[in-house]
C-alpha cells in the first residue's frame, strides 16, 4: 500500500470527506434560503417604491393635470437609474417614457408585474423589470416600473458565492481531513513503530504519549500500563527462573562433592558409606524441589486435577492427627477446632497437601522469641458465609507485614529462616493450591505469631461423602500417649 | 521373602539393568522386557508373581498392556513404574488395572517394599486372617483387641490401623508413604517425620518393657514387624 493510499485510508480522511459533504449541503441550503428571502425583501421594496412614484405622479396629475405629469416624468427620465416610465393615451400612443417596446399583455393588467421591455435608444437588449399599470383619470395609462437587472446581478453574484465556497468548503474539508488523518496517522505510525520495538524484545519500550490528553494518549497510556504490567510479570517470570537456577544449583553443587568426596574416600568403606547416603538425600531434596515447582507449575497453569466435592473438615481432623504427635514430639502444644462439614470442590490430596505445608512451617517457625514460652500450633476449620478458612496459627516471630506478598513466591526464604532446612517452595505450594481451588492463601498477624489461612469457596452440596470415620479428637491439650 | 519371580518391563535399558541387577542381588528370578508387545507375551507365558511396568512404552503403553491382561483373567500383581508422579496419574493407573503406582525417580528399597507386598499378596489371595500374631503379639482384627504376652494393650483407632498394616505384612519391609498411603489414604509428601513419630508412640506401646523389640526400623527403607528372635 503506497503512502497516500494508507493516508486515504485512515479513518480521520474518511470523516473528513463525510462532514465535508454534510457541511457543503448544509451551506447549500443557508445560502438559497438567504438568496430566496434577498429576493423577497428587494421585490418587495421594488413593489412599494413603485407604487411610492404613482401615488406622486397621481397627486401631480390631480394639480397641474397631464401636462405637469409629463414634466415631471421628463425630469425623472433623465436621472441616472433604473426606473422606466411611459405615459400612453388611452389608445395606446405614447406621450413620454423612457421606454420604447413592451409587451402588449402588459398594459392589460393593474397589478405588479414581471415583464421584459426595450429602452428608448436602445435596439437590441431586452431588459427585465418589475412594473405596475396606473390608469390616471384622463384615461391616460401610466407605467411605472423598476429594473431588476441589478436584483439578478445580486442573484448571481450570490449563486457564484454559493459555488465558488461549496468548492472552497470541499476542498478545504479533504485537505484538512488529509493534514489531520497525516497527523493521526504519523502518531498512529509511531505508535506501531513503539509496539513493534516492544515486541522485538524491547520490553522497557513504551507508547508515545503527546500529552494532549485526546483518545489516542488515553489510548497510548492504558496500552503502557498494560505493558509496565506485562513487564513486571516478566521480570517476575525471570527471578523465578534464576532462583530456580540457583536453589537447584546449590543442592546440585552438594550432591557433585559428596559424589567427589565419595571418590577420593573409597578406602574407608565407612565414609564412603555416609558420602553414599549425603549423594542419596540430595538427590531426593532435589526431586522434592522438582516436584513441588512441578505442581505449583500445574496447578498456576489451572490445570485442575480431577474434580470431586469432598468435606475440608475430614482432610482438616485427619492432616491434624497426622501431624499432633510430631508436633507434641518437639514440645508444641497443638490444637484443633473443626467444624463439622465443610464441603469444597477440588481434589483432597492437594489440600492435605498444603495444609501439611503449612503445619510444617508452623513447626518449624513458630518457635516463640521469647525464652521459656511454650509454642503454639493451632488448626482451625470453619465456614464464614461462602467461604471455608482453613487456618494454622503459631506463635513465632511470624512474618512481618512488607514480606507477606513476598513469602509466597517461589525460594523466597526470609533471612530468618536460612538456617534451617527447607526449599522455600511449601508456602508458595500452598499458595497455587489455594488459587487452584478459586480460592486464597493469606497470611496475617496473630500477634505475634503467624495465622496462615486458606479461603475456599463453600461447595454448595456435600454429595457421596461417607460419613467421616471418627478418628480420636485431637483436643486442645495434648494427651500424654504413655 | 525371597525368591520372587518378577518381569520388568521397561524401554530404557539402562534403568532396566540397575533393577534387574538389583532384584537379583535380593535373590529374585527377573526378567526383562524392552517393548509393551514383548512384555505383554511374556506376562502371558511366564508364571510370574509381579510385574513392574513403565508407564510410557514402545508399541504397547504400559496402560493398555495391564487392562489386555486384566481381559485375559491374567491376575498377576502389576506395579505402574511413572515419570508421571501427579494425582491423577495414579488414579488412572490404578483404575487401569495396576496394583500399586510408582512415580519416577523411586528409592530401590522402596519398590522393592511394594513389590514384596505384591507379591505376598498374591499368594494370600481371599485369605484374611482374622487374628495377625507376631511372637506373643496378638491383633484381633474383629474384637479390636490387641494384647502381648496376654496381656491387652489400649490403641486409637489409627494406632490399631497402623499396626493391622504393619502385621498383616509382618516380617516386610513398609515404608513411610506406604504407611501414608494404605494407613491415613494420603499421598502427599509431608516435610516434618510425622510417620516416625506415631511409629515411636507405637513402638512405645507394644515393645516398652518387653526383652524382645518386634516394630523395627530399616534404616534407609521404613519399618518392620517381626519377631526378633529370628
């Protein structure tokens, strides 16, 4: 497509043409209604100066009877003009006038009319003008008339203005449509020569904004904001993939030495035996990390594994039996409150699955600061209106306000937490599984402490669910098992 | 138990020669088939007492060649060996016919755990023993008693669950996601040693004042029940 072809294209010169021509018609008809009324006003101004001249050629008749007419028209005759007179007799001779043929027809008739008549002196031309027929009381018949050359002058003079500025009006309005389809074409152009820098890889490109607020800026800004969003994504999208480099690279590294160490240790059947089984371990903390960034992979992918309803309460008491004896092992005082049922729509291993996530972090972070207090591991699960809260509260250090978005992402470990065991992937894990089910993880403060909550959304029926097989309730003071 | 006869199905012949090998350090008869057809024929033939199968096979899917079995009243235990490890794979594995499910990378000591109970399981077909005994241990799977040297001992419920399993494969190995798996009907894999612990306060309860330890720890495997004077 040539560069005019694009130009005539665009959506501004296609206006452009449109309100030209609804603009020329408009002007069409302002001009012939005020050439119609011009008309109007100098017809009827023609019509009373006339009548004006017979009414004092009357009163002149009435004094000084034909013969002062006759002066009177001589004087009149000779003023420069446009006004014809003619006095006859009433046969028909002429006494005085300025006029030397006219149509018979005309003196038939006493009221105004549009009549073509030849000048005295004159041989050829034929002149236009309005006239009127008085018959004096002598039976003298006197014409007085007006030439409208000059109104058809206007008349034209008014139907070249017409013409002359409908061409201007539609040569204006396609030149003005150009320049401004020009100008929003050059701004549209710049605007895919940004997009296509952006998609070229570009991704701190933005839009051109002129910053004349009009829609294509409006345009221009939402499509950055977009783009600021795209990018932050992306960035995210990298960090991730750069953690996933370095946390799989670190226990890689220690699986290469130990494999290393083992070499250079075959010897002693003894440490080669304990280089075996470190090789070993980080192979397998190496696939739990790999299996957990594949599900949260699927299940950010929404993915959803097969769907069933089944009751959180259930998963809620048995993850909670599951975990009450770990939890007494290392001194924290566990409990439970379950409500009775709780039906969600999902898949049950993979709420157990973040549930135990989140006990295994209270576990292992919710030591209390403070020396000698005793801590803390409670598991709720309840319903609030439509939703389902299953919460684990401990009551450690907790994680301070600014970091809480930031703990769920993929290996984001606080500092606090570097020194003990772990992937930095069980919240996150948590966190997909949550969103998964169309719900959320959220962490907030148990002053102090941490309250991790997974929202579900209440399914609406509990169909097909045989009735939880009671396990011992898990109260809220630990049993001694001895 | 020793002696089993097991077929491994398996296209990638490196890790077929790692089991084969291993399962015939262990004693057992293997056999190895390289493509789904040729193990389909042999699982066929052979009178084998598991088979442990590749999900992902040339010519035959592992999938398939177990429900072609099934459909031939072949009965044979048959462990599903999977790169794919999520939910619904097992689900489909097991619904296909398959009797345990493995995903990949697996601990050696660990498929060789399920396949012993396969195994095991095959030759108990239908036959359930009522009272389990180990040594002077005594599990009442009708009365929920259980009692040592006669004397009766008191059990939650999920302490009663978890030693019917353990004793209902006395003197096998069982690991902790078998016990995950079969006890609590989970298969997550939880961080903190929550399985070890409800094993101590079991241990704690049978074995605590008694010359001869029965629930012991197979380090590096699970656990096993068995008397301990053999």
């Amino acid at each position: 497509m040539t560069a005019l072809g694009k130009l005539f294209r665009t959506t501004a010169f296609k206006l452009a043409v449109i309100y030209s021509v609804v603009f020329a018609m408009a002007a069409s008809i302002v001009v012939f209604n005020v050439g119609r009324n011009v008309r109007v006003v100098l017809e009827d101004q023609t019509a009373e100066t006339i009548d004006a001249d017979i009414r004092g050629l009357a009163d002149q008749y009435a004094q000084g009877g034909v013969q002062q007419v006759v002066q009177s028209i001589e004087r009149r005759i000779k003023q420069p003009g446009g006004d014809i007179y003619l006095l006859t007799t009433f046969a028909g001779d002429p006494i005085v006038g300025n006029v030397a043929a006219l149509p018979t027809a005309t003196f038939q008739q006493q009221k105004l009319i549009e009549t073509t008549y030849q000048r005295t002196g004159e041989t050829q031309a034929r002149h236009h003008a309005l006239a009127r027929v008085f018959v004096l009381p002598g039976n003298y018949r006197l014409l007085v008339g007006h030439d409208v050359e000059e109104l058809e002058h206007l008349r034209a003079i008014l139907r070249h203005a017409l013409g002359a500025s409908l061409g201007w009006l539609v040569l204006i309005g396609a030149v003005g449509g150009l320049l401004v389809a020009r100008r929003v074409l050059l701004r549209v152009d710049a605007i895919s020569a940004s997009a296509a820098a952006i998609m070229g890889g570009d991704l701190s490109g933005r839009l051109p904004v002129v910053g004349s607020g009009d829609e294509l800026d409006r345009l221009a800004e939402n499509l950055n904001a977009m783009l600021a969003r795209i990018e932050t994504l992306l960035k995210g999208m990298k960090e991730v993939s750069d953690n996933i480099a370095h946390d799989l690279r670190t226990p890689l590294t220690r699986l290469r030495n130990h494999a290393d160490a083992a070499l250079r240790e075959t010897n002693d059947p003894a440490t080669l035996q304990v280089s075996l089984e470190k090789i070993i371990d980080e192979a397998d903390e190496l696939i739990r990390i790999f299996d957990a960034l594949l599900m949260i992979a699927r299940a950010e992918s929404g993915s959803a594994p097969k769907l069933e309803t089944f009751d959180a309460a259930v998963v809620a008491s048995d993850v909670a039996e599951l975990y009450e004896a770990a939890a007494e092992e290392r001194g924290v005082e566990f409990s439970s409150e379950i409500s009775n049922s709780l039906p969600v729509r999902g898949n049950r291993e993979l709420i157990a699955q973040a549930l135990a996530n989140l006990l295994d972090n209270g576990l292992k972070y919710g030591v209390p600061a403070a020396e000698g207090a005793t801590a803390t591991l409670r598991l709720s699960a309840c319903k609030e209106g439509g939703v389902v809260r299953l919460s684990v509260e401990d009551r450690g250090s907790g994680v301070p306000a600014a970091d809480r978005d930031r703990v769920l992402e993929r290996f984001v470990r606080l500092e606090a937490s570097r020194t003990l065991p772990g992937s930095g992937l069980g919240l996150s894990l948590a966190a997909a599984i949550a969103r998964l089910h169309g719900g959320a993880l959220k962490l907030e403060d148990n002053g102090p402490g941490l309250r991790a909550v997974i929202e579900l959304p209440l399914a609406p029926a509990l169909l097909q669910i045989a009735p939880p097989e009671r396990v011992e309730p898990v109260g809220a003071a630990p049993s001694k098992s001895n | 138990m020793s002696d089993m006869r097991l077929l491994v199905i398996e296209d990638d012949s490196e890790g077929a020669a790692y089991l084969v090998k291993a399962f015939r350090e262990q004693g057992h008869v293997a056999d190895h088939s390289a493509d789904g057809l040729d193990g389909y024929a042999r699982a066929c033939e052979g009178d084998y007492d598991v088979l442990i199968v590749d999900r992902m096979l040339p010519k035959l899917d592992g999938l398939s060649l177990i429900s072609s079995l099934r459909a031939q009243k072949i009965e044979t235990p048959a462990l599903i060996l999977s790169a794919l490890g999520q939910v619904d794979d097992r689900v489909k594995g097991l619904r296909a016919g398959g009797d345990d499910y493995l995903p990949k990378p697996y601990a050696f000591s660990e498929l060789l755990a399920r396949v012993e109970v396969l195994a095991r399981r095959k030759g108990l077909a239908g036959a359930q023993d009522t009272v389990y005994r180990v040594a002077d241990l005594e599990l009442d799977r009708l009365s929920h008693k259980l009692t040592r040297s006669g004397k009766e001992i008191a059990l939650q419920p999920r302490e009663f669950r978890l030693l019917e399993y353990l004793m209902s494969h006395a003197g096998q190995v069982v690991t902790r996601t078998m016990l995950l798996e079969n006890v609590w009907d989970y298969h997550f894999d939880p961080q903190t040693n929550v399985i070890d612990v409800h094993i101590s306060r079991l241990r704690g309860k049978i074995d605590k004042g008694h010359a001869t330890q029965l629930l012991h720890t197979i380090r590096g495997a699970g656990y096993m029940i068995r008397d301990g004077a053999r």
